[in-house]
C-alpha cells in the first residue's frame, strides 16, 4: 500500500514538474517590450506607447491584445502600421530576424481625474490560451478639471491716456467637446476693447477639447480720461462653460501745452520800423499740472519780439493762460513777407505757432511821395506860365 502510494507521489511530483516547465516555457515564449513603463503626463493628454513584440517560440503565435484593469474612464486604442487590429501574427524563432512585430498602444486620460499613480496591464492571448502580460504605470501630476481656463500673461498695464494697451491672453477648453465662446468686455464708459485672434479682430473663437488660442485684448482709453488706476474685466463664454480675467490699467498723467493766438490767426500786417502787439494764448492740453514755462521767440534779422512776461510760473490742467508779445519790425525791413516763430517749453512739453508777418511801407513815406510829386507838377506849372508867354 505504501508503495503504491509511493508510485502515486512520485508521479505526481513528475507531472507537476513536467507542467510546470510548460508554464514556465510558455510564459517566455513571446515578449512585449517598450521603454516606456513609466509616463507622467497631465489630465487630458494621451499615452503613446510603441510596443515590440517578439516570438520566442518555434511556433507561429497568433495574437490577440487588450488592456486590463484600465482605470474608470479611460479608453484605449491598439493598431499597427497604421490599422486598427484585432490579432497579430508573429512568425517564430524559425524566420531570425523576422520573429517580432510592432504594435500602437494609445491610451486617452480623462480631463476629470485626481492626481496620483494609475496602473494597467497589455496582455497578449494566444490561441492556445496562453497570456502574457506588460505592467505599465501612469503618473498623472495634477488634478485633472472639466472647465474652461482663461489666463493672461500679464493683467496689469501702464500708459498714457493716448496708448494702447495689450493684454495677452490664453483660452484653453478643458471640457470634452468643442466650445464656441463669445468674447465680451466689462470697462469703464468711452473705454474700446477689442479681441484680436490670429491676426484679425473677432468677437468670438472656436476651441476643439483640448485645445487652446492665443488671444489679444486691445483696449484704448477714453479721450481725456484722467489719471488713475481702472479695473475692468474680459469674459469667455460659450453658455455651457465661462471664465473670466479681471485686468488694471494704470493711466499715467500726459503733458501737453498748446501756443496760438485767442483768435487762431496767425498772420499779422506791420509797418518796417514800427511795433506791433500779439496776444498769445498758452494752455495746458496734458492732465498734469506745468510749472516753469519759457517763452522765446526766433526773429528775422534786426527784429525783436519783448513779452509782457517772458515766463509762466505755474498753470494747471486744462487752464489758459494769455500773455501779449511786443513785435518791432526791422527799420530797414522791405516790403513783403517774413516769419516769425513764437516758442513755448518746458521740460516736459513745448509747442510753436509760426506767424506770417506782413511788412508795409511806412505812410510818411507815402505822403513824402505825394509831396514830391505835386512838388514836381507845381515847377513845371511854374516853368510853363512864365516862359510859355514868349
């Protein structure tokens, strides 16, 4: 009896031997290889593996291939050479070189995820029942959302009240369909925002998932507006999914000062040798208040120009100030035309009225003329009476 039961164990022992090197042969007879055990990739993005798989065997192996223990949501696709496949046929150890073949593993990662470490396994089936398998592992490195984003490089800008800013900014659609987003602006009254997508203004964009455009925000401020700091807001909004990006503008204070005449003329008639008084008036065009201004003139030679004040201590925004300017033209000056340029500066704006001043001959001049001429008409009348009788 115990040798029976001897005979027994001993075949028993033979028989797990005998299948356990089957096991063991069969679980090297095909190998799936990539590089790529180990990915970190961010909600949203795919997983490309490049998968060889090689024949060990003598026998040709016709395989079948899935992915087990893939997380909830996610979704793969196998292919190779470029076409969808449902087996592999990989030709033995017989064929060298030609006993491995190459497959395309794509996996899709959700937008909606939380961050940390997922694994899930390729198996290769082969008819016989045989499985091999290729462990892989995925980092996903942040909390994965389903939203749309909005960002802008930089929200605060400065400028004068004349410039133009430009705000950078990227819209990214997070969600799992295409998003048609109108663009509108939220900014102070008289202000223009305008969108500027791929070189033309647009009022709105279209964003396949997953996606992102580069959009420009063009704001100009309104006309005269004063300095201050102005907030305001830009919104994407395509009814299902919006967001929003609160911007600053800084408006500096702009300098300006404007010289002309009460009037607007700038031309003037004057007699060589004679003055002649100009009211000017110099204002401040800018929102910041100016101090120190200098007027100076430039003269046709032998002319010359005093001001009744030659420098404006102080004058504010938006005032006016008048200020008249004695003009004595040249002695020898000639009938015609001269100019004469009228300056205003300081060191934070300047401005000029160029005047044309018109030179006259002078009436005593005039009226010498007259007399010499009836002085002339009176001696030939003399000339004539007296020695026309003979």
């Amino acid at each position: 009896m115990s040798k029976r039961i001897g005979n027994s164990l001993l075949f028993l022992m033979f028989f797990i031997f005998v299948f356990a090197g089957i096991v063991s042969a069969a679980e090297g007879d095909i190998t799936l290889y990539t590089p790529y055990t180990g990915l970190s990739v961010t909600p949203g993005e795919s997983l490309d593996y490049n998968i060889d798989v090689i024949n060990n065997s003598y026998q040709i192996k016709n395989l079948s291939f899935a992915v087990q223990n893939l997380p909830e949501g996610w979704d793969y696709t196998i292919t190779s050479g470029g076409k969808s496949i449902e087996k592999l046929a990989v030709k033995s150890k017989d064929f060298k070189d030609e006993n491995e073949e190459s497959i395309d593993l794509k996996v899709n990662v959700p937008l909606k995820i939380e961050k940390g470490n997922y694994s899930f396994t390729l198996t290769a089936k082969s008819e016989n029942g045989e499985v091999f398998q290729l462990p892989l592992e995925v980092k996903i490195a942040e909390r994965g959302v389903f939203e749309t984003e909005f960002t802008v490089d930089q929200n605060n800008m400065e400028g004068y009240s004349d410039s133009t800013f430009t705000y950078d900014t990227t819209l990214r659609n997070r969600t799992a369909e295409k998003q048609h987003y109108a663009l509108k602006a939220d900014a102070p009254r008289g202000w223009d925002v305008r969108f500027r997508e791929a070189g033309s203004y647009v009022t709105s964009v279209t964003i396949e998932s997953g996606e992102s455009k580069t959009i420009s925000v063009k704001v100009e401020p309104a006309v005269n507006v004063a300095a201050d700091t102005y907030k305001f807001s830009v919104e994407a909004n395509s009814g299902s999914t919006s967001k929003k990006i609160n911007l600053e503008a800084v408006i500096k204070g702009k300098y300006g000062l404007n010289l002309t005449t009460p009037s607007g003329r700038l031309s003037r008639e004057i007699v060589a040798g004679e003055n002649k008084k100009i009211d000017l008036k110099i204002k401040n065009t800018g929102t910041i208040t100016l101090r120190d201004i200098k007027l100076s003139a430039t003269t046709p030679s032998d002319w010359s120009v005093d001001f009744e004040k030659d420098e404006i201590s102080k004058l504010e925004a938006g005032e006016t100030a008048v200020v008249t300017a004695d003009v004595k033209a040249s002695d020898q000056a000639i009938a015609g035309d001269y100019q004469l340029t009228l300056k205003a500066n300081t060191p934070e704006a300047s401005s000029q009225a160029k005047f044309r001043i018109t030179v006259k001959t002078s009436m005593i001049w005039g009226w010498a003329g007259i007399l010499i001429i009836l002085a002339v008409i009176a001696v030939i009348f003399y000339f004539v009476r007296k020695y026309g009788r003979r």
